[in-house]
C-alpha cells in the first residue's frame, strides 16, 4: 500500500480540524462535539479511472458509526446499508463536506481528485 502524501496527510488533518466543530453537518445535531474516526471510503489504495483517491476520499464518521467494536444498527464498517439509508451516500456525504470546507478555507483535494471521486458509485 502507498503511503500518504505530505499534502494528503494534511488533508486527513483537516478533515478531522473541520470536523470538531462541523460533524453535525453530516450526522445531525445528536452528532455535536462526538468523537470520530476517519473512514477511507473505498480503502486506502483505491482507484477510480486511474486517478488515486484513496487517501483522499476520507469521511469523519461518528466512533459509534465506524469502530468495528461497535455494534451501533448503523454502523458503516458493518451495516453499509443501513449507514445509507441514513445518511445518504458516502460520496455525496464527501462531497458536501468539501463543500464546507472550501467555504471555511481549507485547501482541497486537487481537482481531478475530485471528480474522480464524483464519479463513484459509492
């Protein structure tokens, strides 16, 4: 597996930086000030038409959302499904996400990134 990048470490930095006081964006206000992890949408060495997203299509999701020790009904690492039916899909989660990032200042995945990852399914 590559490691990450200098820029795609600070990404992942930044996320969880945003996601301090932002979480409730994505999972609803019951959400606030909660613990998270960083969740690598399609794995770490993933590919979407040659363009690596891997390190960059990261969610800040909720301890109880993602932890594989937790049992929560929605609960991403085991009921996929149900974390989607939820929430929505974990691409358009991201992309909101970007979006309030930008708006805040943060500096961006680059743009092909992007679009390769607007252009999963997941």
């Amino acid at each position: 597996m590559k490691q990450a990048s200098t820029k795609q470490k600070q990404w992942m930095d930044d996320i969880t930086e945003w996601a301090q006081d932002n979480i409730q964006l994505v999972y609803g206000a019951s959400y606030f000030n909660a613990n998270i992890q960083r969740h690598h949408v399609l794995g770490r060495s993933a590919k979407h038409n040659k363009v690596e997203i891997g390190h960059w299509f990261i969610l800040p999701i909720p301890f109880e959302l993602h932890d594989v020790s937790s049992n929560h009904p929605e609960n991403v690492t085991h009921r996929k499904k149900a974390f989607v039916k939820r929430f929505g899909n974990q691409r358009d989660l991201f992309l909101s996400m970007v979006e309030d990032m930008r708006d805040c200042g943060y500096e961006l995945p680059p743009a092909e990134v992007c679009e390769a990852i607007r252009m999963t399914s997941a």
